[in-house]
C-alpha cells in the first residue's frame, strides 16, 4: 500500500474522517478497529465510479487492502477521468475478469459447488468471466481475499443467491438476514429483515434478532430490541401478532439478557410514555434501536420511508447476518459512503473470522 508523506499523519486522518462522514461517530469503533489491521477486501464492481472512489477513500484513510474485479484498461481510464490519486499494483489489486491465470482454478471450484445445483461446467467457465460476484466469492472462499463488498450493481437477491451458494450459513445458523441503519439526529435505528427472507418463521427472526443485536454491538451500542406488528401486546390473535409473540418467547430462550420486547406498535416501540401506557412493565427501557418487523414487505416499507423522510439521516447497510465469510450485498442506490462504511465493518468481521 503507498505511504503519503503528511505531517502529523493520524491528525490528518482523524480530521478527514470527520469531514467527509457525518457517520463518524457511529463508525468511529468500526474504522478504528480496522485501521489496526486491513484486510484485502475485494469489491467486484471494480470498474464503477463509486467503487473508484471509495477505493481511493479505503486507501487514503487505511481501513482495508482493495482488490478490483475488472479490465485494467477500462479501471485505468476512469481513475484517470475521475481525477483520482490511486495507482493500480501500488494502492490496489486488479484482477483482470478476461485474462487472469487462475481462470482454470477458478471455475473449476466453482463448478464443484455448483454442479448439484444444474450448473454445467461451460456455465461455470462463463461465471467466472462475466459474473464479477461469483468471481469474488471464490476468491475469499479459497483465501486470496479476506471479506467481499458486491452489489452495486443488478439486482440484490442475484448477488445473494451467489453468496449463499458458494459460503452457506455460519456454525449453529440456520439463515441469513439483513439489516439496515438509519442514523437520525434523533437517535440510531437499525430495520430488519430488509431484503432476505420475505415471510420469515419465528425461527428465522429469532435468529435474525439476536444476530442483528451482535451486530449493533459492534458499533458499541447496546441493543434495544422491538418486535413490531399492527397488534400491540396481545391486541390481536392474527398469524402475523401470533409469530412475533412466539418470536419472543423464543429470542429470550436464546438470549435471556438480551433487553426486548413485543409484539407492539411502532411508536410504542419509540416513544417509551406510549409503550408504558400500554404495558408499565415492560422490560424495554427507552426508544427501541433495533425494529424487527413481521416480513419483508413491512421492513422495505419502514426503512424506505424513513429514508427518504429523513434529509439529515444517513443510512448504512444492508448488513448481511449469518453468512459464514465477511460479506455484504449493497444496493444500486450506495453511496460512496456508504460503501466505505460497509468495506469497513468487513474488515472487522474479517479481523474475527478464520479463513
């Protein structure tokens, strides 16, 4: 990685961070922890702008080691285009998706995994030239890289169903999720599930629950955790109020000291004068961080809303949960920002995750 000769080097660095991302408070533990030892993060839509940028973003402020899926030629231009300060083979990592000398390895592996999922071996071979994502998730799956950033590009379930094929779940999960954040002046609000499971069971949010308070952990937030429903603490029997109240019951089995409550509305889960009017007893205490809905539609709409309601929120995420490597499936809307914030939090999972 090259060196820039600036006086007073970790000054300057703390002043940029805070200058350029009113995330900084929030990633603050994140970007610090990954300073400390940056993994190769390899980021699949190397030829995007955005990427570029965030390229040079991650090596200027030191949080990871980026390798660039693309055509040297095509990434060189734009760099130049962009006005950009990054060189490839100094700064980056670029493999050529046309050429390299791992292609054989590569989609050899891939057809290993594939096969028994209808995929032909010439697929294979053309995956590993035309599907960037694919290509990444063979490079961290055979330790060239250390974490993957994909998905600013086409659509998100296309890029997952990639990496749930070839990573599969962690040890002891049994589904993925995602999550969300909103960070508001008012306070931080994290929304699951986003995008992975339409109509998850008890069983998948309990499991989505208790990942997305590891993951709020993270950020060194103590997690308050709301599961939301039109019914609020039993006012309703309906298949929806009946699975998050059975989502309870089976979170605090999981995670006993884990503060949360349900099934409740959503300003109930905001607004703690509300909730105690209904239930004076609740265990939750406070405004709600972690809004867990019955399904996706539900949590599409909320954060969408939120989001675009919010002009002085800034968002980060999707995180994807349960995952057995490092990896997360961004949007085509992600910012710059957003994707260094994400290629950060990988780095740190990175940091804690055996190849």
């Amino acid at each position: 990685m090259a060196t820039r000769p600036i006086a007073d080097f970790d000054a300057y660095i703390d002043k940029l961070t805070e200058f350029v991302y009113k995330t900084n408070l929030f990633m603050k533990p994140i970007f610090s922890q990954a300073r400390k030892d940056p993994k190769r993060v390899v980021l699949p839509e190397g030829e995007e702008a955005r990427v570029l940028h965030a390229t040079q973003e991650l090596i200027t402020l030191g949080l990871a080691k980026p390798i660039l899926i693309g055509r040297p030629s095509v990434i060189e231009m734009r760099i130049q285009k962009l006005g950009l300060q990054i060189k490839a083979g100094v700064d980056f990592e670029i493999v050529n998706n046309e050429s390299d000398p791992r292609f054989k390895e590569y989609w050899s592996e891939y057809y290993q995994i594939m096969k028994r999922r209808g995929v032909t071996q010439e697929q294979a071979q053309r995956a590993m030239i035309g599907n960037h994502t694919a290509i990444g998730a063979i490079m961290v799956q055979r330790g060239e890289a250390d974490a993957m950033i994909c998905g600013t590009i086409g659509d998100y379930h296309e890029h997952f169903s990639v990496v749930k094929a070839v990573f599969g779940y962690r040890d002891g999960v049994h589904t993925a999720g995602a999550m969300n954040a909103l960070l508001l002046p008012s306070g931080n609000t994290f929304i699951a599930d986003t995008y992975v499971n339409e109509d998850p069971t008890p069983e998948q949010l309990a499991e989505i629950t208790v990942m997305a308070a590891e993951t709020v952990r993270r950020f060194g937030i103590e997690p308050k955790v709301a599961l939301l429903s039109h019914s609020n603490f039993g006012s309703s029997n309906s298949l929806s109020a009946s699975k998050m109240r059975e989502t309870l019951e089976r979170v605090r089995e999981r995670a006993p000291d884990l503060m949360i409550d349900g099934e409740m509305h959503g300003d109930a889960a905001l607004v703690e004068s509300i909730r105690n009017d209904r239930m004076p007893d609740s265990p939750l205490k406070g405004s709600a961080n972690i809004l867990v809905m019955p399904n996706m539609e539900a949590a599409r709409i909320s954060y969408n809303l939120l989001r675009v309601s919010s002009s002085e929120g800034v968002t980060v995420g999707p995180v994807l949960m349960g995952v057995s490597k490092p990896v997360h499936v961004l949007t085509p809307i992600a910012s710059v920002r957003r994707i260094v914030n994400m290629v950060a939090l990988a780095v740190v999972e990175a940091q804690t995750t055996p190849l």
